[in-house]
C-alpha cells in the first residue's frame, strides 16, 4: 500500500477501508500552504477560530514539550486535546483527549465526514487531512485546550492556520533540507513561522544567530519572547530531581497579546468553578521570584496579563519528571515557561504541576522495555536528536556493552546521525520498519563500512531483536533507535510477545 507505514490491522474491514484511504493520500507527497486545510475547515465551519491552542514547532523535543503541557493540564482537571505526530502503533494515538485515543467509531465518522466535502480538484495530503481532523474533533469535544504539534516546519504547516494563545519553538537544527532550506537561517525562518503578531513566544533555541533572528521577528511582530537561559531557567539535583527558576520579562511585547476563546468552554467564573483547588497553595519549595529578574525598563512593553503571571510566577524546587534524560529537564523548563504565562487565565496549583510532570508518558523516548538485559527505545532520526541521545545515554544507564538496533528512513542525514552513535557501540543490528521511506540495510552498511565496529544485516526488525538479545549479556544495554518507525515497530512486536508469554503461563497453569 503506498506509503503506507507497519500498522496491525484491526479486522475492522469498514475501518481498515478508512484508514487504507487515508494513507494513499500520501501518493500527493508533501505540499506546503495553508489554503487546503483552510477550504477543508471553512465546510466545517471554521472550527479552529473557536479553539484556545498552544502551538509547538521545532526540530527535535516538541512531541516531549506538548505531553509534558498536556499532563500538567489534564492533572489540574481541564480538558485537554492533543495532536502530535507521527503515531507509534496505532493511527489514533494523535488525537488524544486527557490521555485518552479518539475512538474507532469517531475515527471513522470524522475520515466519511471529511472525505465527503474534500474537493476533487484540490484533494487534500495526509497531514492536511488529519490536522483538519483533529481541530473538528477538539471542537466537538469541547476541549478547553487544543495542545497542536507542528508537522514540518511551521510557516507553511497544516497546523499553522490556527490563531494560538502562545506559541513554542523548542530547538532548531538541519533537519528536511529539501524541504525547509539547506542554511540553519533559512529552516529558523520556516519554524518561526508560527510566530504570531502579539502572541508570546517561548523558546529554548541555543545558538546566537538562531536567537537573533528569532528575537528579530518577535519585534518586527511585536510578540513577546522568553528565552531558557535567560529569562527562565532550571537547575539538576542529585537523585535525578530539578528545580526550576523563572522569568524576567523581555524588553519588547505589546499589549492584549491574546485572548481566549469559546468563553462558553472556558471562562474565568467557568474555571475556578472546576478548579476548587486553584488558588496556587504555597506547596513546598515555592519561593519569591527574585525582583531582578524584571528589569524596570521593560515594565511598560508587556501586557499587563503576562507581567502579573510572570511576577507571581514561583520557584518550583525538587521536581520529578516522568521522563528519563537530562534533555527532558530542558523541555520541562519550556513547558513551565508556558503554564506560568497562563496562569492568570489558566490556573495550576503547583501539586498539580508536579504531578502533571512525574506522571507524563510519552512512549518511544528512552523508553525502557526490560531489564537484564536492558533494552531501551529511542525515536532518535535525525543528527540532532541523536547528538543529545548518546550525550544522555552513559549519564541515564549504566552498562558493559551498548548494542544497537539501528534503522533509518533513507530521506534523513543517515551520516551524520550514525557518526553521534557509533563511537559508542559495541555492535550494530542494521534492519528497516515495513514502510517504503525506509532504508535497506544494504545501503546502510555503506555508513558504517569506514568504522571498525561489527555489524550484520536482517530484513526485519523482530529478527535484528532477537538476534541482540541472543548475543547480549545481563549487564549489556540494547538500544533501539535511527527512526520512530523502528521504534513504533519494535513496540508493537514486544508487546505482542510479552501478551504471548503471558496468555501461554495462563494456559500452562490452567
């Protein structure tokens, strides 16, 4: 099926139809503008004018950054839409309400409803398809908040026709050069297309000249930007705990950045009518924002909303996050940032912010499968993800070997993403995911023949396992990484084989 990726069928003919539709979209390839999923939503009313969102771009931690903000928010007692991609297993898990997948039965009414106003001479891609699916779906829903995750790029995304409360740019590195530009500049100019005029932006970019040119368009569009680093920041503690420290306001902004919307979903009386406990306690470890973190010159360029949650935000010490990896601190400090902007009009008492951290899942992120030996996934795809992977990776584990299960889809920096990982490893499993982007093996040894580690070669990804667990120690670590695909793949095949142990131990003591 083309472009189709490894996904069970349900045995659900009816569905399987639906989703088989789906995926041939994808022959349409990648197309940017904004008009086709605006003439979708415009038969529908133009659902995503009535949605109070939160929109998140970048090239690597905003899947991480969206699940943390959905947690939190979920934790506190609001009802939270979330739309990330792509899925692992199962099509549904990118449209989820508090945790919770859309169903089949609104899966397949939503593709008939769409799929019957789709205009033939502009049929829609994939991507378009699903956004417009999700906004309708929040909006039916009733969601006080609509969490949307950038697909590819921003400017010229799907996702981008929305109007958000605040906007989210995680980190910017090279990444779909044929798509957004060959120059660090040119792809900040595209991810920096979700900045609106007077929308706050927060962000954790790190190089100069990428914060420059952001800082620069957040004037020219008089937006608000909180920098990490600068005007909000975190510490580690010993026992993997963090504390978390912000803001200072940024010297430019303008008033009544944004305001929300649907008050019959969400309104002040409406809130705290649900929110009986949100009040902002002094839980433990809340402390005074230090005063010099305001600089007196830029009281009067922000709007007085951002400047009252910004002064009254506190000092979070001895935080617990539920995902592994120092590089999630620095997501959970962007995700901070965010409810700390929102807090005047969407309250979280600080025991809420900590469980909505220590609780958060997002399968598929150094996500650990079993013990002895230790077998981890890891959707690392691109160079950058996999620069900070193996960075956290000696400093998250401990172990004797590190072999790895590797796959790659062959449009991505295959080079560049193995010369951050081989150094490390001991031995190599080079397989492929059952999807027709992927790379064959055979041309992925041609990346590793310069290096001295040992590889070898197996057409599927249940053989590239098993055979590392055969040849693994107790102490050893397997790591399962180079694309969500594979991850998503291995997933489905360990789960598939633990309910396999388990319903064969049931029938033996039967």
């Amino acid at each position: 099926m083309a472009g189709r990726p490894f996904e069970r069928l349900s045995y659900d003919r009816v569905y399987d139809q639906a989703l088989s539709y789906l995926y041939n979209l994808q022959k349409f390839g990648i197309k940017f503008g904004l008009s086709r999923t605006e003439n979708l939503l415009k038969a529908f009313h133009n659902p995503h004018r009535e949605l109070n969102c939160l929109h998140i771009a970048g090239s690597n931690g905003k899947g991480s950054v969206a699940a943390m903000l959905a947690s939190i928010y979920s934790q506190a007692g609001y009802k939270v839409g979330l739309f990330t991609s792509p899925h692992l297993i199962d099509f549904r898990e990118r449209f989820r309400i508090n945790g919770r997948m859309i169903s089949k039965a609104r899966t397949l009414d939503l593709i008939r409803e769409i799929r019957e106003k789709t205009e033939r001479e502009e049929p829609p891609t994939f991507f378009e398809f699903v956004t417009a699916m999700a906004l309708i779906y929040f909006y039916r829903e009733k969601v006080d908040l609509a969490i949307m995750e950038v697909g590819l790029g921003g400017r010229l995304d799907a996702t981008n026709i929305i109007n958000p409360l605040i906007t989210v740019i995680t980190t910017i590195s090279l990444e779909h050069q044929d798509y957004l530009g060959k120059t660090l500049e040119k792809i900040t100019w595209e991810k920096a297309g979700i900045i609106k005029p007077g929308v706050p932006l927060v962000t954790g970019v790190s190089q100069k000249k990428v914060r420059e040119q952001i800082e620069a368009i957040c004037r020219e569009r008089r937006a608000p930007v909180f920098l990490a680093g600068r005007d909000f920041k975190t510490r580690k503690l010993k026992n993997g705990k963090f504390s978390y420290f912000g803001f200072r306001i940024s010297d430019f902004g303008m008033k009544e950045p944004f305001g929300l919307r649907r008050s019959s979903f969400v309104n002040g009386k409406d809130v705290r009518s649900r929110m009986q406990d949100a009040r902002l306690p002094k839980d433990e470890g809340r402390g005074p924002i230090k005063k010099s973190l305001v600089p007196p010159d830029s009281l009067g360029h922000i709007d007085s909303f951002i400047l009252q949650s910004a002064i009254s935000n506190p000092q979070l010490k001895g935080l617990h996050l539920g995902l592994l990896g120092d590089h999630q601190i620095k997501n959970a400090a962007l995700a901070l940032a965010v409810v700390g902007l929102m807090q005047k009009k969407y309250p979280v008492p600080d025991g809420k912010i900590r469980a909505g951290l220590s609780k958060v899942s997002w399968p598929g992120r150094m996500e650990v499968l079993s013990e002895k030996p230790r077998i981890v996934l890891d959707g690392a795809h691109n160079p950058g993800a996999m620069k900070t992977l193996t960075k956290n990776l000696p400093g998250t584990f401990s172990y004797k070997k590190l072999l790895m299960v590797f796959g790659m889809m062959k449009d991505k920096n295959i080079q560049q993403t193995l010369n951050y990982v081989t150094p490390l490893a001991n031995g190599i499993f080079l397989t492929r995911a059952e999807y027709d982007r992927s790379a064959d093996p055979e041309e992925l040894k041609l990346f590793i023949k310069g290096t001295r580690l040992p590889f070898r070669i197996f057409q599927t990804i249940p053989l590239a396992i098993t055979q590392a667990i055969k040849e693994a120690g107790p102490e050893d670590l397997i790591l399962i990484t180079g694309s969500l695909f594979v991850v998503g793949e291995a997933r489905s095949w360990w789960e598939r084989k633990i309910k396999g142990r388990v319903e064969e131990s049931m029938l033996t003591r039967g």
